[in-house]
C-alpha cells in the first residue's frame, strides 16, 4: 500500500530539531538535500523506510521538502483549480538529456545511418524499431494481440481481425501522424485528430473518437480498481488544452534565458499534462505518448522514431502510475514524473544504441564473410551493383522491369542478373501476379545455404 506525505509539515524543522532534540542536529543535517547519496530523488513512500533509527518521519520529510523547495523550478501550469508544477534537475534528467541530445538528433541517425551503409531511407534503418512504440503503447493499455502477430500485421498491412489488432493499427497510425505533423504548432485540433485516428473504429460508442469528454465521470483506477486519480473538470478543459497548446508553442529554447526548457523537458511534461487533464473518455495515455514523440520529433530528435518508451513502461506498469501519483500527491512536484520517464528514456536509449551496435557488427562479419569465402567474387559487376542495393536495404524488392531501368540494359539481362543471384543463394523470389518479385536474403540464411 502506497503511504502519501502528510498534508502539512514542519515549517522550520531545524528549529524544532535544536530546541528538541539537538544531539541529532548533524544526522538531521546530512539529509538536508534533495537526492540520497545515490542521487535518487526519492517520494515519502520510500523515504519512510529509510530513516535511520531514532531519527522523526515527519521531520525527516520536512527537512528534505525545505532543502528541495529553495532549488525547484517552476515548470508548467494546469489543472482546475489552476496547479503549478515544479521540478529539480536530478542527475538521472541531466544524463537523459545528455544522451538524448548525443545520440538522438537527426545528424547523429544520418551519421549511424551512414556507418552501417544506409544513405537514402532512414525508415528502413533498425526496421522492427518503428513498430515496436505502437505495439508496446497498446499492450500497455491491455492489448493482448502478441507481438509477433502485431508485427505481422504491420508489415503485410492486413486488416485488423480484433478489437486489439485494431487498437495496434491505430497506435501506429497515431505515430506516423505524429511524425507527418511534426513541423506544425500544437493545437486542440491536433490532439483530437491523434486521438481520432488512434481509437476510431475500435469501439466508437466507447471511445468517443476526437471528442472532448464532457462529463465528469471519468476516473482513473489501479489494478484493484482503486481510485488513484480524478481528472479536473470537463467544464473549461478546451481552454485549459488552448493554454497547453501556448505553452508548448512558446519558445524556451535561449539557454541564456531563465525560461530554458530543454526539449526533452518540455515533451515529458506535456506526456504528463494529458495524462493528469484526461481529455477523452478513454485512449488517454495513447495520445499522451503519442504528443511526446511528436514534440522531440518537432525538435529535430529524430531517432525517436526508433526509440520505444512504452515497451520499457509496460514491463513495470504499476511504477509507471506511481509516478503521476507521486509528482500529484507531493504539491505537483513534477521532479518525480520527469525523473522516472528519464530512467525509461535512457534505457531505451541505450537499446537502440546496442540494436545499432548490432547491426554494425552484424554487416561487418558478413561483409568480412563475403570476401573470405569467395561468393562476392563470383558477381558480375551489374549482380554487385544490385546486391549492395539490396544489401543496404536502399530497395527491399527488384523486379527485372525495375533492374532494367535502373541498370539501362535489356529485360532479358535484367532477369538473368537476378536470376543468378537466386542461383547463388543471395535473393529468393515469389510471383505476385504475372510478375516475379526478387529479394535479399537474411544473412543467416546465406551463410546457412552455403555451408551446407
């Protein structure tokens, strides 16, 4: 059971400490910071069980609460009655936006792009990425459809069958609207086409699609069906959505400006806005995540398209709650939402950066395989041409039709170029039609055929 902070607190605990109890003055002292020794901007729930023996819970809390009230920054205004909401820059938000800003910008995926040999398309870069935020998105509000088949309905761009293969479909709709509108200001016309693409035909009696709540019944609950949050009001919430809008718009990119927000920043708290304000009937945390990647993809963080946050978030869905519970339980100190998402973000961070690694190392022992075990020299210098296309996932299918143009040569020469990549066991093909449709092997694959 999840213990909050006491309403009130000691206004001036270390007056309290010297007139009561002065010989634990020092031990009262050490605590007198916002992060523990290990830098962990730690809630009452868990700073509870760590008070050393002898010491006085509601001092302890209030020592730690004087120490973080002179270093907060305001960050955010919402809700009705109208909160702000404040922050301090924990180590983990400062590592987050330093790997975020070394590792996530567009140049930094044009120059991975680069290394591992793609130039042209940087969707087809780490594929499996991009579909794993809407697939991971859904699953965490209950979706059940597998991965493997939600996959597989992407690629093959099936039909839906379930109300959960729809909701998928819709999460990636959601994202790829995020992404085409990442160059236009926020509006509530924006939020509610997110939401609109992302729920409708699901079950639209339910959800509402692109609507403003406008009723107060609406409750969010835990796993035991605990009320754990109540929206504000439906009355003024287009307004209040008007204000966030504003907010996100304003510019808070002069780092000699007080005002600085870094992006990241910005993008969390506005995740967390629509998460607090609730706007529709349901589909809520959806459009939430889906407004972050549209603001880091708005500010030129375009490796996010890779980077999934929600398949780490489902993995620990109930700390995932705590923190909104936290940050609207402790004066809406945003610290702990911001600090959580960092943690998330920096671990899926690093497991686009390790997919990379991967994939780098991958190319290169198959490159180094190539030459040592003679098969590259066997091309000619058109089948070169094409299979380091196809290599490079620069085209995915070949026809001769294609081959031909591109190559300016005979149809005839186009199918025997790919015809004798077939023969070597570098491409398959399959007939979709009247025509024959060639591709790349997986490496496995290659590797496999010729050693047998």
């Amino acid at each position: 059971m999840m213990k909050f902070p006491p309403k009130t607190r000691i206004q001036d605990p270390f007056n309290c400490i010297s007139k009561n109890s002065p010989e634990l003055l020092g031990q009262y002292l050490e605590l007198f910071s916002p992060v523990d020794r290990k830098g962990r901007y730690l809630p009452f729930d868990e700073i509870t069980y760590r008070i050393p023996k002898g010491l006085d819970e509601d001092l302890v809390w209030s020592v730690i609460k004087s120490s973080r009230e002179k270093q907060l920054k305001k960050l955010i205004v919402i809700g009705e009655p109208v909160q702000a909401c404040h922050y301090y820059s924990t180590p983990t938000i400062q590592k987050a936006i330093s790997e975020t800003d070394r590792n996530t910008t567009t140049a930094s995926l044009e120059w991975m792009c680069n290394k591992i040999g793609e130039e042209k398309h940087l969707e087809y870069l780490l594929n499996d990425l991009i579909e794993d935020e809407a697939i991971s998105s859904s699953q965490l509000e209950g979706a059940a459809t597998t991965t493997k088949i939600a996959k597989d309905m992407l690629k093959r761009k099936r039909k839906p069958r379930t109300p959960d293969e729809k909701m998928i479909l819709g999460n990636f709709k959601m994202m790829q609207l995020s992404w085409q509108n990442r160059h236009k200001d926020l509006s509530v016309d924006l939020i509610l086409e997110l939401h609109k693409v992302g729920v409708e035909d699901i079950d639209n009696d339910h959800y509402y699609p692109g609507v403003l709540r406008n009723t107060d019944n609406v409750e969010v609950v835990d796993a035991d069906g605990n009320t754990v949050h109540t929206p504000p009001p439906a009355e003024g919430l287009e307004q209040r959505l008007i204000n966030l809008a504003e907010w996100t718009n304003q510019d808070h990119g002069d780092i000699d400006s007080d005002k600085y927000l870094h992006p990241l920043l910005k993008a969390i708290s506005l995740h967390f806005a629509i998460g607090y304000e609730h706007p529709f009937r349901d589909g809520n945390g959806r459009v939430a995540r889906a407004l972050f990647y549209w603001y880091m993809f708005k500010n030129d963080f375009s490796a996010f398209r890779y980077i999934s946050i929600s398949l780490l978030l489902k993995s620990a869905p109930v700390k995932y709650g705590k923190s909104y519970l936290y940050t609207e339980t402790d004066d809406m100190d945003l610290t702990y939402f911001l600090d959580y998402q960092s943690h998330i973000i920096l671990r899926a961070i690093g497991n686009f950066k390790n997919s990379y690694k991967k994939s780098l190392q991958e190319e290169s022992e198959f490159n180094k395989w190539l030459w040592e075990s003679g098969l590259y020299g066997k091309l000619n210098e058109k089948q070169k041409t094409v299979f380091q296309v196809a290599k490079s996932k620069r085209a995915l299918s070949f026809t001769a039709m294609n081959v031909k143009d591109n190559l300016n040569c005979s149809y005839n020469t186009a199918a025997t170029v790919l015809n004798g990549l077939v023969d070597l066991g570098l491409f398959e093909k399959k007939k979709l039609g009247r025509e024959w449709v060639f591709s790349i092997r997986g490496h496995d694959k290659i590797i496999e055929l010729w050693k047998n």
